[in-house]
C-alpha cells in the first residue's frame, strides 16, 4: 500500500526590519541630525547633533545598539527637565 502526498504549506520568510540609526535632535528638533557612533572596543557610545554640535556619551555593554545609546540621551534630559 503507498502512502497518500500530503500538501505541504510553505511559510513566508519573515522579514526582519531594520532599525534607525539616525535621529531627532532633543536640543534643535531638526530631524535626521543625530547619529550613534559605537566604538564596542573601547567600550562606550557617542550620539552628536550634526546641527547643534550637542552630544552625549555613555558607557556601553556589547548587546546595545544606536536606538539604546539615543534612549539613554533622551531618558538623561526627561530626568533632568523634571529635577
């Protein structure tokens, strides 16, 4: 006796999106004028307003990308606006 064919369902490659890696500025609000600069050997991160020349630096671990390195600067100026 042979076996019956089954139909197989062929499932769809699940796209992954990228993330930002530039940014607005939280100082000028120009939008796209804030890039992340990652130097994982040395061990810290960098995020620099193209526009105002503003920046920020912090230390970093080898999981984090630009999008937490922007976060963290964000985060830093919610909390001293309300201090």
């Amino acid at each position: 006796m042979a076996r019956r064919k089954t139909k197989r369902v062929l499932k769809k490659p699940v796209r992954v999106e990228k993330l930002e890696t530039t940014f607005t500025c939280p100082f000028c609000n120009h939008r796209h004028s804030v890039a992340c600069v990652i130097d994982r050997k040395l061990g810290f991160g960098e995020a620099e307003c193209s526009v105002c020349k503003v920046n920020y630096v912090t230390k970093i671990n080898p999981l984090m990308e630009p999008i937490d390195i922007y976060s963290e600067w964000i985060d830093e100026c919610v909390g001293v606006n309300t201090a």
